[in-house]
C-alpha cells in the first residue's frame, strides 16, 4: 500500500470512530429526553386528573343542594 493511500484509510477510519462515537452520544441523549417526557407526560396527566378532582369539589352538584330559604 502506498503511504498516501494508508494515509487516506486511517483518515477514514478516523471519521467513522467520530461519527460513530456522536451517533451514540446522540442516542443516549435521544433517550434521556424520550423519558423525561414521559414522565413530564404522566406528571401532567396525574396534574389534570387532580385538577378535575379539586374542580369537582369546589362545584357542587345542585341536586345535592338544599333547596334556599325562601321556598
């Protein structure tokens, strides 16, 4: 092999190892933002569900009402 070609090789070789260590570097980041919005998903669902909850309970249902004074 002449040295120009062996030079042009391990410059390859060189990238690829770069590329491929940032494909993983952006995977794994990839997956820490996939599960934090997972869990920003659920916190949000249990938020709403709590929500409506607390919603409930300062609406009263007028049938549960007593009817007012002045019937």
């Amino acid at each position: 092999m002449s040295q120009e070609l062996e030079q042009r090789v391990v410059e390859l070789e060189t990238r690829v190892a770069f590329q491929e260590h940032a494909l993983n570097e952006l995977s794994d980041a990839l997956a820490q933002v996939r599960l934090q919005a997972a869990q920003n998903a659920e916190l949000l669902r249990h938020s709403l569900e709590e929500l409506k909850q607390a919603r409930g309970a300062f609406y009263a249902d007028p049938a549960e009402e007593p009817p007012p004074p002045h019937y």
